[in-house]
C-alpha cells in the first residue's frame, strides 16, 4: 500500500501529466489548423501576385512580352513552389516553366510530394489557369500549378518543429514544477494526517496527554486536528473521572462495610451483646448500602437505551408548585423561603420523572442555601419550548467545577461529606443531578448551571414542546 503523500503526489503529477498532454495537443491542433489557414491564404496572395506581375510584362504599343523578366518570375515561382506557363491571347506558349526545365520540375514535385507525405497530408498537384488582363482587356493566361489544397515549404516545416518542440520543453517544465508542487502540498496535507493518526493510536493505547499543537492553515485538516485533540481530551476527563468514579464508590461502601464488620465481629467474639441498639446500628448500615444500591440502579435505568417515557398532558407551573410544597418542612428548618413564579405551561411529559428532576434541583438549592437564604423557582413559557429556573442565593459552585457537576458520583466538596457533599437529593452520593441530566435529556431538553461562587447558582431546564 502507498502513503498518502506518495498517492497525493502521483495523483498531481497525473493530473498535470494529462492537463499538459491535453493542453499541448489542443494547442498543436489549434495551431496547425491555423497555421494551414494561413498558408492558403498565403498561397492565394502568392498567386495573385505572380498573375499581377506577368500581367505587366505585357507592352500593348510593342504587342510584344518582357521575356527575360517573364523568365525571372517563373523561375522565382518555380523556387517557391510553383510551376507556371504563360500563354498569350492566341494561345501561343509565351513561357513554359517545364519546358524550360523539366528535371527540375520533376524534382520539385517529388520533393514537395515526399515532405507533405511525411507530414501525413494527403493532397495532389492541382493547375489552376488565370487570365491576363491589362485593363478590361485579356492579354492571355497564366497556368499555375501547385501541391493542393496547401504545401509546406522547408522553412513552414523548421517552424512547426521548433514549435513543437518549445510545446514538450514546456511540457517537461510544467511536469517538473507540478512534481514539486505535489510533492510540497502532499507533504502539507499527509503531516497533519499523519500525525493525527499517531495521536489515535496512542489514544487507543490509553495514552490521552498527546495533543495536536499549530494549525494547518487548512479548513477541514484544522477540523480534523480539533476533533481530535477535543476527543483526546473528552477521554482524559473520562479517564480521571472513572478514577474519580471508583474512589468515590469506594469510599462510600468502606466506611459501611467496615463498621458493619466491626460491629458484627465483636458481637461474634461476644466482647458485645447483640442488644436491640447494636442490631439497629447494623441494620441502619445494611439500609445504606442498599440505598446507595438502589441510587445507582436509578441512575443506570435512567440512562439506559431502553428508557420508557410515560408522557402525559402536564402543566410544569403546576408540577413545579406540588414539588415545591414537599420541601415546606425543610424550608421552615432553615428559615429559608421560598417563591414561585412564571407562565401556566403545559406540554407532554413524563411527569414522576420531571418531578424527580424539580425536586433533585430544590433539594440542592436548600441544602446549599444558608439559613435565611432565598429560593427562587420561575416558570416561562414560549412558541417551541417550557423553562424551568431554580436559583438561591447560597454557596455556590466553583467555575472549575461546573462542567463536572452533571457526571455520576461526582462532588465538588471533596471531603465526600454525606451532608452536604452530594449534588443531589439522592442522598449525597453524588448521583442526582447525574440522574436528573439523564431524565432531561430523554425527553429531549438540557439542563445548564450558572453559579458563581459565594453568590448563588441558577440550572435552568429546557424542555421542548411536542
């Protein structure tokens, strides 16, 4: 198999190689054809001036013909071709190239006949006569006969050979130039492929540092080169957080895990009695890994292929204020209040799953609103779609983090502190708004934040109307 470089330039040379072949045969055609036309031409001009000129040599005082300069004429006609016999008004032969020098006749002829042949045109010896007319009056005739429909002379033939040959020189430097042009472009063009391919397959590797760096002041490779290195870069944050995934679930079963253990061994050793209060302890324990269980199943059914939506006529003004009135307890324990406000909104959806949505958004903004902190939930409604905008006042999240905040598991309180660590109603494990994103998505919205930290955060839920 060749390289790419190696097709790109083969594929420029062939195409100059043929453009050139084209371009010099047109052009040689072309040529010809017009350089024929003009020898005709020539040759009628030519003719017209040998029938002029004998025509003078006529003396109609004298009745009598310049012979001598009659004589010049055919023999310079004779050189260029032409053989001619001049008649007078009776008919007498006045002239008679042939007669005057029949071998050399003879050879014109030949000669004529054999270079038009080698030339590849066919034609003939054609005579044409020519009346002699000084005045209104004829004084004889002239025949003239010639290669027809056109000859070359020599000189006509050096001509078309030079050109011809200036037409392949140009080839040949048109090739050359075209080879390096090739050559320069298809390196231009294979580099940043090539390397691209290099980084894919250090990307199939693992290894998701490399990037492309500059640009190649080309339209689709700098496409290219930015797919990839935003897809090496997209897989390095997957990377770290399948890393950050794995610590997360391991931290969240060791510490129950753990004093489940302890607390079963020691009852098993009898240091301790199985008293009602450590059976509770236990139990509480074995509730919370399998509520963290039972939240990490939620989340894979909602983003599962196989999602079903129950869609149903729901009003999101409506669905949001019977959402909001779950949480008067929790408001009222710290001091926070609460509005709602916005368009009456209705559309289809899949309402247990837009609630679970409404309150994950609540619940965070309750959790990280201090006492005495504002809740704000407003409904707008337009042509296309509904929106959902939960804002507060509380702490915040930080700029570096947002892009993050939608991913599974993740918390941006590393402390991993179950209270109020979590970015979600899901119980701090960090799942909520992984669940709610997937819930959003299925029905064909998006859910956005805008935070600034210590100032509040706004997520704002789009959901598009069927």
């Amino acid at each position: 198999m060749r390289s790419l470089r190696a097709q790109l330039s083969l594929t420029i040379m062939l195409v100059a190689l043929v453009m050139v072949a084209l371009i010099s045969l047109l052009s040689n055609l072309f040529i010809n054809r017009r350089f024929e036309k003009y020898v005709m031409e020539q040759q009628e001009k030519k003719t017209s001036y040998i029938v002029d000129n004998i025509s003078l040599q006529y003396n109609e005082l004298t009745r009598t013909w310049n012979h001598d300069t009659v004589y010049t004429i055919g023999m310079y006609a004779l050189h260029d071709g032409y053989i001619i016999k001049v008649r007078d008004r009776e008919s007498d032969v006045v002239w008679d190239a042939e007669n005057h020098d029949m071998e050399q006749c003879r050879q014109l002829m030949e000669e004529i006949s054999w270079r038009m042949d080698q030339a590849g045109n066919t034609g003939a010896f054609v005579s044409a006569e020519y009346p002699l007319q000084q005045g209104s009056r004829t004084i004889g005739t002239v025949a003239i006969k010639y290669y027809g429909p056109f000859f070359l002379t020599e000189s006509d033939f050096s001509f078309l050979n030079a050109l011809n040959v200036i037409l392949l020189l140009i080839g040949v430097f048109s090739l050359l130039i075209s080879f390096v042009i090739g050559w320069v472009l298809a390196r231009r063009i294979a580099h940043p492929i090539t390397k691209t391919v290099e980084i894919a397959t250090q990307i199939s590797v693992g290894n998701y540092a490399l990037r492309f760096e500059g640009q190649t002041k080309t339209k689709e490779l700098d496409h290219l080169t930015s797919a990839i290195n935003n897809l090496s870069e997209a897989l390095e944050k997957q990377k770290q957080l399948r890393k950050q995934l794995t610590a997360d679930v391991a931290h969240e079963l060791r510490t129950p895990i753990a004093s489940l253990g302890s607390h079963l061994e020691i009852m098993i050793e009898g240091i301790w009695a199985p008293t009602p209060e450590r059976l509770q302890s236990c139990y509480e324990e074995t509730m919370r890994l399998g509520k963290m269980a039972a939240d990490l199943a939620r989340l894979e059914e909602s983003e599962s292929d196989n999602l079903v939506l129950e869609k149903t006529p729901v009003c999101l003004m409506e669905l949001a204020r019977t959402v909001c009135g779950n949480f008067a307890g929790e408001l009222a324990n710290k001091d926070l209040t609460l509005t709602i406000a916005g368009d009456e909104s209705p559309l289809n959806l899949d309402k247990d799953k837009i609630s679970g949505v409404i309150a994950n958004l609540i619940s965070n903004a309750v959790k990280y609103t201090p006492k005495g902190g504002h809740v704000k939930v407003s409904v707008r409604d337009t042509e296309r779609e509904s929106i959902l905008i939960v804002e507060d006042n509380g702490t915040g999240i930080p700029e570096e983090e947002q892009p993050f905040i939608f991913e599974r598991l993740y918390r941006a309180d590393k402390s991993r502190n179950r209270d109020t660590g979590g970015t979600g109603a899901s119980g701090g494990a960090g799942i909520g708004l992984a669940i709610a994103k997937s819930a959003v998505s299925a029905h064909g919205g998006t859910v956005t934040v805008q935070s600034r930290l210590n100032s509040g955060s706004r997520f704002i839920v789009t959901l598009p109307k069927e």
